[in-house]
C-alpha cells in the first residue's frame, strides 16, 4: 500500500481501469473494518482500565459505608446501656436484625419460587418441537427435548463435542492468524495504518467517480472518435497521394483507373453474358 493517491488530484477517467478499481476497494474496505475493530478492542480495553479503577473507588465508598452502619450499631447499643446491661443491649440489637433478615430472606425465597424456572421452559420446548417437525417432519423423535432420555443424553453429548470441535478449531485458526501476522499492532500502528489507508481509499473513491461520470465518458469517447476519425481521415489522404503519384508515373489517372478496373469489368461481362445463356437454356 502506498500514498501515491492524493485526494485533491483527479484521476484520469477511464470505464476500463473500472474493474481494477473496484477490486482495489474491495480488498483495502475489509482490512480498514478490521482493523477498526482492532482498533475499538484498544480503545475498550482502556475504558476497561479507567472502569476498573473506577469501580476500586466505589467498592472503597461501600466498605466505609458499611463501617458507618457498624459504627451507628455500636452507637445504639451503647445508648440502650445505659438502661439496662451493655451484653443485653447487644443481644436485644443482634435479635432484631435477626428478625428483619429472616423475614427477608423468606419473602426472597418465596418470590423466588414463584419466578422459577426463569426460562420459558414450555415454550422453548415447544419451538424447539416445532423446528424439529419443520426440518424432518414425521421422522422428528420428540424424546431428544425430554430431559433423562436416551436420545436427549445422546444429542446433549454430540453437542458438547461439537462445542468442543468448534472451539479447538477457532483455537488452532487463531494461533494460526498469529504464527502468520506476527503480535498485535499498537495503537499508534493502528492509527498511521488507518490514516494511510484512508488517503488511498480516498483516491480510489475520486477514481470511481471520475469512471462512473457519463459527461466525462462522453467527453472521452468523443475525443477518441475524433482521434480516430483524424487517424483514418489522414491514412485516406496518404493513400491517395499514394494513388495519385502512381497514377501520375503510369500516364495519367484514366488510364490508371482503366487498368485497375477493365479486369473487373471483362469478368462482370462474362458472367452477365454466362447467366443470360443459361437463362435461354432453361426457357427451352
């Protein structure tokens, strides 16, 4: 890839450098998106880091946060010691919480039973039935979506090897992409990369719209034809100075004419006079 392109120079419009150009973008138009991505995956891994730390600082606001809950539960039973003994206010302290988060967690589990399953167990089975019968009709085994069956163990099995198959596979392709590639770029490398290939896709979308320009085109094809017509109209006029000169060292251009066409003119009379006897023959 080089920066020959240059986005303020118009290229010269031709319908037959079509083609060329069309591949030209369609090969750089991939590896432009790649390595955008490429370049996102960065861009995200760093968010990642500043998310990261982030999330440090609130994980430290909610651990003093809970200090604070303990310090004001120290602060209630030392208030209610000063009534009654400092070991039963702590109890009396300890019972309630117990209370309230017991009747928390059964209210919890209670809803939680009613939400189970949380998946629409019936209508994925059901989907999962009617893909079956839409791809083998009478021949779908209905057992294979039964939990504990024969055929649902089987099909489970051959789909954690194909899981398995698929990933060994993706793994192999990737340390292969790598071994052929070479490390990652960085981000400046990405960046020059994307800059560079953005300048020649900007040639090649100047040379796509200069080919696809029907005034252009026309005004090419015009001048062709007059190239050519001038090319022709000075090939005739040195042919006839050819002509005219030959003419000229032989006697005179009648007398050239007569020799060049009496030939032609011998063999028409001859077959004119052939055809009419024919013609009488036939009569008789």
């Amino acid at each position: 890839m080089s920066g020959r392109h240059a986005s303020n120079a118009r290229p010269q419009a031709s319908l037959k450098a079509l083609p060329g150009t069309a591949r030209s973008a369609a090969q750089l138009l991939p590896r432009q998106i790649q390595d955008e991505i490429s370049l996102a995956q960065l861009e995200l891994k760093g968010k990642g880091v500043q998310l990261g730390v982030a999330t440090a600082g609130l994980v430290a606001a909610l651990v003093f946060v809970g200090l604070l809950v303990i310090a004001l539960v120290v602060a209630a039973i030392m208030g209610l010691a000063t009534v009654m003994p400092a070991w039963l206010a702590a109890l009396i302290v300890s019972a309630a919480f117990l209370i309230i988060a017991g009747i928390g967690a059964l209210f919890g589990l209670r809803k939680l039973k009613k939400a189970m399953p949380i998946m629409p167990a019936q209508t994925i089975r059901g989907i999962k039935h009617d893909l079956g019968i839409v791809k083998e009709g009478s021949a779908f085994d209905a057992s294979i979506l039964e939990p504990g069956s024969p055929a649902y163990e089987a099909a489970a099995k051959a789909k954690e090897e194909a899981k398995a198959k698929a990933a060994a596979e993706a793994k192999a392709k990737a340390e292969q992409k790598l071994a052929e590639e070479g490390p990652a770029p960085t981000q400046e490398q990405l960046l020059a990369r994307l800059a560079e290939r953005r300048v020649h896709l900007t040639g090649i979308r100047d040379e796509l719209g200069a080919q696809l320009d029907v005034k252009s085109q026309a005004q090419a094809f015009v001048e062709d034809a007059k190239g050519r017509a001038e090319a022709v109209k000075e090939s005739a006029q040195q042919r006839f100075a050819q002509f005219t000169s030959s003419s000229e060292e032989s006697g005179g251009l009648g007398e050239e004419l007569a020799r060049r066409w009496k030939p032609i003119a011998v063999a028409v009379a001859a077959g004119t006079a052939f055809a009419v006897l024919l013609r009488r023959l036939l009569k008789h």
